[in-house]
C-alpha cells in the first residue's frame, strides 16, 4: 500500500470509529434503561448500517494499520455494502424530520461521508483484478445471513429495525418480496462494480 492509501483507509477508520462513538452516545441518551454497554451494544446490532459500518472500520482500520490491502473480492464486497446502506437510507428511510446533536452526527457519518470515501479508496487505490460474476453471488452471503438474523430477533423481540422487514405488518408474503427485491438489488450492484472493477484493471487503473 502507497502512503496516501494508508493514510486514506486511516482516516476512514476514524470516521467509523467517530460515528460509532456518537451513535453509541445517542443510544445511551434515548434509552437510559440500558445502563450497561452491552445492553446499549445489543440495541445498536439490531441495524444493517451498524454491522456493516462497524466491518468497514475494522476492515480499514486494519489495513491502515497492517500497511497491506486486503483480499481484492472483500474490498470490493465492502464497496457494495456501504453503498447500499447509503442508497437505501437516502432513498427509503431518510424522513423529513430533521435531526440534531449526535443522531444527525452519526446519521451523516455512517450514511453518507463512509458511503462516499470507502468508494473513493477503491477506485483510487484498491487492487482490482480477478473479480468475477461468481463473486456478486458470494456478496450476498452478508445481507442474507443479516435478513435471517434480523428476522429471528423480531420474532424474539417484537421489533423490527426497518419498515421493509416488519413481519407483524407485511406477513410472510410480503417480507418474502422485499428479501427478494434486496437480494437483486445487491447482485446486480455487484455485477456493476465486477464490470467496473474489470474496465478500470484493464486501462492500468489498479495496484
């Protein structure tokens, strides 16, 4: 890894680390019944963003650390997964109401600034070859194993993290649909950035 690269992934460690700092605040604050960090840990792992987010920074935190870039298909999965966090939360739970203090802190962060710089360093500076179709099946292993676990918490808990994984209010139906519109959704995201993975290693644009 160059310098700029490391000091890159550096710095989007840290904005990881900050927006997991300023959620982990928030929560304290809207559920002071859950003194115990773990027990704030445990409200905040209900959420695709967080898990998602919280393996971006160890991924980067790691290669700024280790000075040495991680396996080309997980850099680009980790492309994939943030920028549906972002495109989903922009487009279907973004409301109009607006919000303050560390909930707008850790929204911005987590939605939008790591959104933008995860793929930024990899067009800039992540090794590209060798990606294949085969790998935008593999990448949904992560938003499938994610759907599983978020549905079984729901049924244990009562809650659900997103309004398109409600079982009480869309049943078995039309939970199956939206599972099945994610699921594409990240497939053909990840044929997308295969093909642009494979262009930008064949014109050299690659490490």
């Amino acid at each position: 890894m160059t310098r700029a690269s490391i000091l890159f992934a550096a710095l989007i460690a840290l904005v990881e680390l900050a927006a997991f700092g300023a959620s982990f605040l928030n929560n304290m604050a809207e559920h002071p019944h859950a003194t115990v960090p773990l027990g704030i840990l445990w409200l905040m792992f209900r959420y695709f963003t967080i898990w998602t987010n919280t393996l971006v920074g160890l991924a980067f935190g790691w290669m700024a650390w280790r000075k040495r870039a991680l396996a080309k298909p997980f850099l680009a999965a980790l492309v994939l997964w943030i920028l549906i966090v972002g495109v989903v939360y922009h487009l279907l739970l973004a409301g109009d109401t607006p919000l303050h203090g560390l909930d707008y802190v850790s929204n911005l962060l987590y939605h939008t600034a790591a959104p933008i710089l995860v793929p930024v360093w990899w067009l800039a500076f992540a090794p590209k070859g060798g990606l294949t179709s085969h790998h935008a099946v593999i990448w949904l292993a992560w938003p499938l194993v994610y759907l599983v676990y978020a549905v079984i918490r729901g049924l244990e808990t009562g809650f659900y993290p997103y309004f398109f994984l409600n079982l009480d209010k869309l049943g078995w139906g039309g939970l199956g649909l939206w599972c099945v519109k994610f699921l594409v959704a990240f497939w053909i995201g990840g044929l997308v950035i295969v093909t642009l993975g494979r262009g930008l290693n064949r014109l050299g644009i690659s490490r």
